[in-house]
RNA sequence: GGGAGCAUAGCUCAGCUGGUUUAGAGCAUCUGCCUUACAAGCAGAGGGUCCGCGGUUCGAACCCGUGUGCUCCCACCA
C-alpha cells in the first residue's frame, strides 16, 4: 500500500470517530470493573464550541480514554445548560428580528418558541465536540431542563423551603435593567469606570445656609430621605436634626448623623437613597428612613412613588427617562439653580451583569433566598472536605479560595425573572399568601386547609424562574437520576464521579455549589479531584473576546491542522494551574508532530517486506570496511539498539504514569513528545536502520513495530485519531487501540540506559567536533578510542560509526598526534581526518574547554576542603563531589595532553 | 481596602526533600546539510546577574525578611 507523502487527517478522524461510536466503545454500563465517571461541565445549550472548550475537553477526554485503557470502567456524560439568562436573551433577541416582542407573548407562547429554538441549535456544540474526537457516552446525553431533571430540581426546592433554608424576602437585590431580573451576587462583575462626583449644595429649612454633598449618582436624588453626617464631624455638630430641601423636588428631609459616614470623603456629608443603594437601605433601616423608588425595572425614572411630594411638571417630565440621560438632565437642571458647587472626575467601580453587560442597579424586591450560613452549617463536610483533601483541588492553591468565600457566604439569590428555567413551585391566592407545592393541585390542597373558600382556578404560580446554578448543581447527581429517582443501581454505581474539569472562573457558581449538594443531598462528595483549567488567551495575554476578534474558529483550526493537532497544540502550550497563551504555531508543532509519526510509519512499512530470517544474514547496512573486522560486532549492535529502547520505554511509561496522578498532563505529553521524536526517531530508528535496500531481521523488524504500537497506546489519550490509524497500518490488528488495555511496565535496567545515555553524548560530540573542524557530512574519518574498559564500545561500535560517518574504529592505549580530541567523561576519542586541521583554532578551543573545567575543579575543592561541608553533608553529597573532583581532574589531563599533541 | 499567587534563556514554562558535573525543555534564533522516512526535515551551536537588596546555612533558583513589578480573587467609601 501506497502512504501518502504527508499525513492527511480529515478522512482519517471522521473514519475512526464512525468507527468507535459503532463499537459502542464510549458506552459504559455498570459492571465488577472499577468507575472512573466524568460529567462534563454542561456548555450553554445555544453556546458554539470555543478554546476554552477545547482545552477543557480535550483534557477530559484524555482523562477518560487513559481510565479506558487502565481497566477502568470509563464514563463520560454529555448534555447542556439550559442556561436561562442567555439562552432567553438569545430567544429574545431571535424574537426582535422577527418583530416580536416578548412582553406581547404569553409565558407558554414565549416557552414554546424558546423550545423550537433549543432544538433547532441546541447541541450543536456537542456535534463539535465529536470533531475534537471527545469519547462521551452519547446514550447518556442529558439536558437542565429534561422532565426527570425539572422535577428533581424543583423537589430540592421544596425540600430546602420546608428545611427553612429557602425563604421569600423584600431585599435590596442585584437588578438588570436590560434582562429585567435580579442576579446573584457571583453574576455580578465590578468594573474600573471614570465618572464624576457631583457636590449638590442641599439648602437648610431654616435658612441658615446649606450642606454640599458629594455624590457619582445625582440622578437618585429624588429618592433622597436624608443627609447624613459622623457625629464626630464637628464641621456639621450643629446641624444635625435639622432640615435640608431635596433639589428639585423640594422635599424637606433631616440631616441625621451615623458612624459609617467617613467624614474624610468628599464633603463629610452623605445623601441616603434607601431604594437605591445597599448601603443606603442599610441606614435608612437603621434610622427608619422611608425608602422611595424613583426607578423602574428598566432603570427609567417613574414618579410613582413620590405622590407625597405632589411632583411638579418638571419631575414629571423625567418620566420613562433612561438612568443615564437621566442623570444629565438632573444635573443640568441643578445647576440651573446654581445647586453644583462643583464636579470632579471620579475612578469609581460599578457592579456589570456577567451575561448581559449592563450595569447593575440595586433595587428593593421581593425575591427568593437561600440562607447559605445556615446551609453549610448543618453540613460540615461542604467546608472540611476541600481543607482535607478529601476532594483534591489542582492546583491546590484554590482551596484558599474556597474555604475564603465559604467562610463569608452570603445567602443567594435564587428568583430570576425570567421564563425559561425552572418555575419556581409557589403559588398564590389573591391576598398575598402563598404555599410551596409542586403542582398546583397540591398548592390547592395546602391553601384549602387554610381557606375553604378558595377555588382551584383562583390561585397562580410565581412566575419567576430559578437561577440556572440552582440546577446545574445537580448536575453530578441528576445525570445518573440520583435525585429524580434515588439509589437506582447506576447512580449507585457512577457516583461519587471520580474527577471533574472545569474552569477557575466558576469555582464558586459551580464547583463550590455541587460541593454543597453533594453533601446535603446525599451525604456524599461529588467527586474526588476537581482539574481547574486556566482562561485561554491570545499571545499577548489577552482575554479572547468577540470584540477583538482575537478568538479563533476552532472547527476552522481543526480542519487545517486536524483535531490531533489542535489538542496537541492547546495542550502543550497549558501548563497546569496557569492561564494558557493561545498561538497557532503550537497547532503547526501538533502537525508536524503527527507527520513525523506518519514518516516513521513509512520508514518502518518500506522494511516489512526486507526481512532476513536468521541471524546470519543479518545486515548492519554500514560499510564493506566493518565486515572485514576482525571480530563480528554486528549481532550485538542491534541487540544493544533494541534492549534500550525497551528499557526507555518502560522509564519513560513509569514517568508518565507518575504525572498523570499528578494531572501534570502538559508535562505528560511533552515527555511523550520527546520519546517519540527524540529516542525512537532520532536514536533507535537511526541506530537499527538497515542501509539503503539492504534487509532486516525479523527479530529486529517485529521488535520496532512493537514499540511502535506501544509508543502509540502511550500517546493515544492525548493524540487518539493518528495513534489508531498507524496502529491498524502497522499490522493486521484485529482489536482497536481505543480499548486495548495497558500491559503492566516492566522494570528498567539503569545500567544499560547509561549506556545508551553514554553511546547518544559519544555521538552528539563526535558530530560537534567534525562540525567545529569544518568535516563535511560525507567526508569520512578514523575513529579512535582510548577507554579505561573497550567492551562497552565494542558492542556498539557499529551505531557509533554510522552515526559519526567513521570509515574504522580502533582502539589506543595513548593519545595519538594529529588528531582532533575529544573527551567524553573519562574516556578519549581521536578523530584522524585527511583534512588539514587548523591548529590555532583547535588550541584556542581546548584552551576554553581547560580553563572551564580547572575554574570548576576549584569550585569543588574548595567545597571539598570546607571542614563543616565534610561534616555536614551526606555522605552521597561528598561521594558526588569527590567524583567530580576526579573527573574533572582527568579531563584535565586530556586536555593537557591533547595541547602537548598539537 | 483585604487576601492569594507569580517573577528562571528572546517567548512559554520545568526545576517536587536546599547538594545530580558551576541551571533544563519546547518554541524562536544562528551555522552546516536537498544524507533514499520526514525541509512540516536532519546534524550541531549560541543564548541566563534564576527580579533588586539583606539574612539563615558548610552549601540557596529553592528557606526567611524586605523592596519593586505583574496577575488573580474577594470587598459596592458616597
């Protein structure tokens, strides 16, 4: 069979992925083996599949496809978020292009067309992750809002209400007066802005002067109820208790004196907006303030509540005017009654909505909470777990994180007003009351205890949703029905899950959140290790945005480089723990990389019908000149070519074994990388290569395919397309490298890797020496060895002059002039040349070599000669150091010697 | 304002218990090669005040202190 000159992905990745899925490869069911379950973090169900995705997946699936290879039974369940906030403002935004809008729909009308969209692009970006090659258990797709996983959402709802840890309250909230709901407190996103501080001078009732305030938000000020002063202030002692006008709306309100007032900002003085600031709400409680709204759910102004103020025409015309124009309009309008003292430029924060952007206003509303102190407090394990490790964090440097914002929770706001999402389960009769109840049947039995009057038709639900966290922290649980239908025999099985990859930047909406449901509602943790992958950037280390068009099109990329490169490429560049810096040109190594494996596969197909049987005719493929020698290294050569690799192997298996329990991936496949391009291309297949249509043994040849097919079971998680295709290439197998399993590793014998570590530095000298003189590649030189013990060279000697292009090999008690010296730990090689040395240089290059090593010599010496170092230190710490005492000590003496020759 | 983390080659990072030939890798750079698997390649090389300063120690990239510079998290002084 022809292979092509480059390796062509495409064909390739589509044929494995068919052929995999229709294998049933990626299904799991509960068997005696031993659970490695993995839930992927849910991408938004209208979300298209970006780097962060990738890195995320790609990770996951190298997780799972190494468990499936370790014996391990491998799950790994897909599914989507309904994502209420943005997938509703997707619909919304779907709705205004079509001319509707959704305050004309009803909440069925809107749910159902919400629906018809979710289904038309809802999933798109699990088809996009099978492109990545992800091996996700399809059967087990699963989705936020599917029926089983709407009740089990809405049962802990009323579980947590009946435990007293859900309550309805009037609070000062989060508002998004562009989505129009409330937000938690993690939704919300503070950001530098420059504004201004306007000082509003406030006129004393009784004439005697005003008070200057210093306010960013003069548009509140109709909301104003008091001015407050620190009642150390001395500036305002005497005005405290009297009255000051209102701008504008002419309301007469107290100046009233509190501690929290620094009297160092701004003018000493503090306008209170009770409607319209946390804080505010806090004092005006405090000094039973009246709290007056002057903006609605959209952050217009609206007069309504000001009727005691009987507004004039001209807060009437504020009316339906936006926040922003508002404050303009108001300021101007101050200052035409020459009320601005002044305005200064300001670097203040504003809280921003994370999905829409807008700024956030605080706003007094009725919504729903869950006392979160309460919560972790009657489940210790939500806190201790993380401090003891008993759910491992990587990095670990977030579990301060954690046990931080564990440590000052506040109580989270759970209503949004929104429709698509979880209804929250209660209901209404017309008189303010309500109950907690799953339908409206139960509601109406609850109420009919109370009220036997009360007809069915007559009560309604709330018509707020819940935020979608309150639902994905069920995730872990509910995908396995553990909450819908509880101790089914494959939640039994799957959970606790074993590892979870996700984000930093949702430790606190999600991870920390799963956390707590794990432990409430099944006493259990949700998982074992939680992998926290960096943000990806752009190579400057900027954050990728739809705004600098910095991100890249990611099924764009896996078409040009193939899905094995792009997860090579966003894994190599994503050190564990760190934010990783997104450059195609790690794409273009993954490429490269993926056609070195496909050349060695040619190199290693062109020999397969070249075999010799027996070890007789067995050809080194180097020169007539070797065969002449006396004594016949040429069995032996590869012999020592073949037993290092495999003694490599299993070292390098053992180390990656070792940093996967680490989840040090990225280091995992660098060394893989480097085993691959390094010791089995650059070492081993050089070292075994047989000269140009010259045979090779069958035992050598089988030998190499085996490695082959074992270096590609190693780099299968991580490169899992190329790694199956040259698996089928390389011989007939009938079994699938997808599911073979992993063969214990055999021990390495230290010994022989020296050697080889000794054979590559021999060579990688020798090439530098000819390289330095000026030794053209092809021009061949005498190559001789004076070595304490000529054995180990002996046995290699065949590599050796293949790979310095060395015509013969002898061996030499003493040095031998006219010669280009070169020393390699103790031993000495002499390179004998027709070329017309240049002597200056060489001297000047064994001058350098000289005075570096009799500099190092010193160092040790004087370590050596250190009493308290010969008292302290450990014995192996002294046994090293006497040992590069000698060694240096003999290289000296090379080189003095090789200056005599010259 | 509080907390956490980081600073090692041009870039991205390893360096795990203080001692492993006076610091390693990949990428980039430079030199030489179209050597019959691979120029998306081969062979080789150069490149470092381990952020500054002080301390502990026989010995510090590593531990301690301090300064500087970044990053992140938390917190609505209007």
């Amino acid at each position: 069979m022809e292979l092509s000159k480059n390796y062509i992905p495409n064909e390739v990745e589509s044929r494995w992925y068919e052929h995999w899925l229709g294998k049933g490869y990626f299904n799991s069911k509960p068997d005696e083996r031993e659970a490695y379950t993995v839930v992927i973090p849910p991408p938004n169900v209208t979300g298209v599949l970006h780097m962060g995705h990738c890195l995320n997946n790609t990770i996951q699936d190298i997780l799972i496809r190494r468990a499936r290879m370790h014996g391990k039974n491998a799950c790994w369940v897909p599914g989507t978020d309904h994502a209420s906030i943005a997938t509703e403002a997707k619909v919304v935004g779907m709705l205004r292009e079509r001319g509707i809008t959704k305050s004309s729909l009803s909440r069925d009308e809107f749910l159902m067309y919400a629906w018809e969209w979710k289904e038309k692009y809802g999933g798109i970006i699990l088809q996009q992750l099978k492109k990545l090659g992800c091996s996700l258990d399809w059967d087990r797709t699963s989705f936020t809002m599917d029926s089983d996983y709407y009740k089990a959402v809405i049962e802990i709802f009323i579980k947590l209400h009946r435990e007293g840890i859900i309550y309805r309250g009037l609070r000062m909230v989060n508002w998004d007066p562009v989505s129009k709901t409330a937000l938690s407190d993690e939704e919300v996103i503070f950001k530098d802005i420059d504004s201004k501080l306007y000082f509003v001078s406030y006129p004393l009732t009784d004439g005697s002067g005003s008070i200057t305030v210093a306010t960013t938000r003069p548009e509140t000020i109709l909301g104003d109820v008091a001015i407050c002063v620190n009642p150390t202030d001395t500036r305002y002692t005497s005005l405290v208790g009297k009255e000051v006008i209102v701008p504008i709306i002419n309301r007469k309100i107290p100046v009233i004196a509190d501690e929290y007032v620094d009297a160092e900002f701004g003018t000493g003085a503090l306008k209170i907006t009770p409607a319209h600031d946390k804080n505010d709400n806090e004092l005006g409680k405090k000094h039973n303030l009246k709290a007056i709204n002057t903006l609605d759910a959209e952050g217009k102004f609206t007069a309504e509540e000001l009727a005691d103020d009987t507004p004039s025409e001209q807060v009437l015309s504020y009316n339906g005017v936006d926040r922003f124009v508002l404050r303009k309009k108001i300021v101007e309008d101050i200052a035409a009654l020459n009320q601005i003292q002044k305005v200064e430029d300001y670097k203040g924060q504003v809280g921003t909505s994370e999905r829409t952007g807008a700024i956030i206003e605080s706003r007094l509303s009725l919504q729903w909470f869950m006392d979160m102190k309460k919560f972790i407090g009657q489940h210790p394990a939500i806190v201790s777990s993380v401090a003891t490790d008993k759910i491992k964090f990587h990095p670990a440097k977030l579990k301060n994180t954690y046990s931080y914002w564990m440590d000052n929770i506040k109580d989270w706001c759970i209503s949004r007003q929104l429709w698509w999402g979880q209804q929250i389960p209660a209901w209404y009769d017309g008189e303010g009351n309500y109950v907690v109840a799953a339908t409206r049947e139960e509601a109406f039995e609850q109420f009919k205890s109370q009220n036997e009057k009360i007809k069915i038709d007559e009560i309604f639900q709330d018509e707020d949703c819940l935020d979608t966290w309150f639902s994905s922290w069920l995730w872990p649980m509910e995908v396995f029905k553990g909450v819908s239908s509880p101790g089914n025999p494959e939640f039994n099985y799957y959970y606790p899950t074993t590892t979870l990859v996700t984000g930093q930047d949702i430790i606190f909406f999600w991870v920390a959140r799963m956390i707590m449901a794990g432990y409430a509602f099944k006493d259990k943790q949700p998982f074992a290790d939680v992998y926290f992958t960096g943000m990806v950037r752009d190579k400057q280390g900027r954050k990728m945005s739809k705004q600098l068009g910095n991100s890249p099109d990611l099924l764009g990329l896996i078409d040009q480089y193939g899905a094995d490169a792009t997860r090579f490429g966003i894994l190599i560049a994503s050190p564990a723990g760190n934010d990783i810096l997104f450059d195609e040109s790690a794409l273009e190594q993954g490429r490269n990389f993926n056609n070195k494996l496909w050349n060695a596969l040619k190199l290693i197909k062109m020999w397969e019908g070249r075999q010799t049987f027996g070890v007789n005719r067995e050809s080194s493929g180097v020169s007539e000149v070797v065969k002449s020698k006396t004594h016949d290294s040429r069995l032996t050569t590869h012999d020592f070519a073949v037993t290092w690799f495999g003694n490599r192997l299993s070292q390098v298996k053992m180390e990656v074994d070792e940093m996967m329990g680490q989840f040090r991936l990225s280091e995992a496949l660098k060394t893989i990388y480097s085993l691959i391009w390094d010791d089995f291309c650059s070492w081993y297949l050089e070292w075994i290569k047989p000269g140009f249509e010259q045979p090779i043994s069958t035992s050598v040849y089988q030998k190499t395919v085996v490695y082959f097919e074992e270096l590609m079971q190693l780099l299968h998680p991580f490169m899992p397309f190329i790694t199956e295709e040259i698996y089928h290439l390389l011989q007939e197998n009938t079994d699938d490298l997808c599911v073979k399993q992993v063969q214990a590793i055999p021990s390495s014998n230290k010994s022989i890797l020296g050697e080889g570590e000794l054979l590559k530095k021999v060579i990688s000298a020798l090439r530098d020496a000819r390289n330095k003189n000026q030794i053209k590649p092809k021009d061949p030189i005498k190559l001789h060895i004076q070595a304490d013990t000529i054995s180990g060279y002996q046995s290699i000697e065949n590599i050796l002059m293949k790979q310095v292009n060395a015509e013969s090999i002898t061996y030499t008690k003493e040095s031998i002039a006219n010669t280009i010296v070169v020393a390699v730990e103790k031993d000495k090689f002499f390179i004998e040349t027709e070329k017309q040395l240049d002597s200056t240089t060489l001297k000047a290059e064994l001058l350098k070599d000289l005075e570096h090593q009799q500099k190092f010599l010193e160092s040790v010496l004087k370590k050596l000669s250190n009493e308290r170092f010969v008292q302290n230190a450990k014995p192996e710490v002294i046994a090293l150091e006497q040992k590069k005492q000698a060694d240096a000590q003999a290289r000296i003496k090379t080189i003095e010697e090789s200056l005599k020759n010259l």
